[in-house]
C-alpha cells in the first residue's frame, strides 16, 4: 500500500546537544489546498498563472477559470494543489505578485468554503451490469443525461471523494469514459472573496 498525498511524511533530524549523537522525528505534511485567485479578465493572465507553477514545479490537481463579473472584467481562477505549509505559502505569495492578479484566497485554511465538481460518466452495458449502474446512479444522486439501449451518460455533482467513489463502483459495470470539471469553489457566508 502506497502513501496518500496527504500522508504525513517523517525523517530523522539530527539533535546537538550532551555530546549524544540523538535523533528526533520531524514531521513536514504535505496536504491538499483550494486557492482561489480573482484576475483582470484579459488575455495572458491564466498563462502566467500556470507558468508560475510549471516555472517552480508545483503540480495543479485541479484548475478552473470564469468570468465572475462581466462589467468589471474579473475572472476567478481556482485551483487545487498539493505541498507543505511552507510550498503553500510561497504559492500564494507569488500569485499575488502577479500584476493582474487582485486576490488570493486559500479556501482550505481561510475561511469555511464550499467546493463542488460536476463530471460525466459513459457507462455501457446490458442486462444486470445495466440496473446495477442505474441503481447506484441514484444512490449518488446522478443525474441521466443521456441513454442508448446500449449506455448511459450520467452527471454527477459533489466533492471530488464523492465521484472519485461513484466513477470506481461503475468500473466493474462498463465504465466506458470520464470528464470532469474540476473544482469550484466559493466561501461560505454572505461576503465576497
């Protein structure tokens, strides 16, 4: 069984100290965080975004980009990524140096916050392979967008645990293909970003 990426990676620390050549557990945890980034709605700005994280070797698990208001000409940028407090940290520090950037907010940490994930799921199948996906569909609350006597095409919306479960049980039953949004997310409560 391999580490998650949120497990807690441990090394041994050497300690000065009584002439003991002793050691200590140090612990640097690395963990899942949704930033949310408010930008100029302009040409360029979401490849200096994704260049400042190619350009560091930080990885995007997740990135989605809108426009949020049209007569001011902002766009939020959400994206979720993996790294220590510290890798976290210097991530939001250099987005915010970024000229067209007005805001970054670390939802994970900042603020209470709601995050959900749209996907589509092809599942292809008959007889009993076929029931079974229409009664997990709704178990997991999975909409039917579209249907052939031989597959259905289901929406699914949650947090990504939600429809990373729901795309492993229809596997076994004729997973065909997948396509996800990726995260949105927005602070709980009644002020803005």
């Amino acid at each position: 069984m391999g580490l998650s990426p949120l497990a807690v990676l441990r090394y041994r620390v050497p300690v000065r100290g009584a002439g003991l050549d002793r050691f200590s557990m140090s612990e640097q945890a690395t963990a899942t965080h949704t930033i949310s980034v408010l930008v100029d709605n302009e040409a360029g700005v979401l490849a200096r975004v994704i260049g400042l994280f190619s350009g560091r070797g930080y990885n995007i698990d997740s990135l989605t980009v809108a426009e949020v208001d049209q007569a001011a000409q902002m766009s939020r940028i959400t994206v979720v990524t993996s790294g220590t407090p510290q890798v976290i940290e210097q991530i939001k520090a250099q987005l915010g140096r970024l000229v067209p950037v007005h805001r970054v907010v670390d939802l994970t940490v900042e603020c209470e916050s709601v995050e959900r994930e749209l996907a589509l799921v092809k599942v292809s199948g008959k007889g009993e392979a076929r029931v079974e996906a229409l009664r997990l569909s709704e178990a997991f609350r999975a909409r039917v967008v579209d249907a052939t006597p031989e597959s259905f095409v289901f929406e699914i919306t949650g947090n990504g645990e939600k429809i990373d479960a729901f795309i492993e049980l229809m596997t076994p039953l004729g997973l065909q293909e997948a396509s996800r949004t990726g995260a949105a997310a927005l602070a709980r409560g009644p002020e803005p970003m």
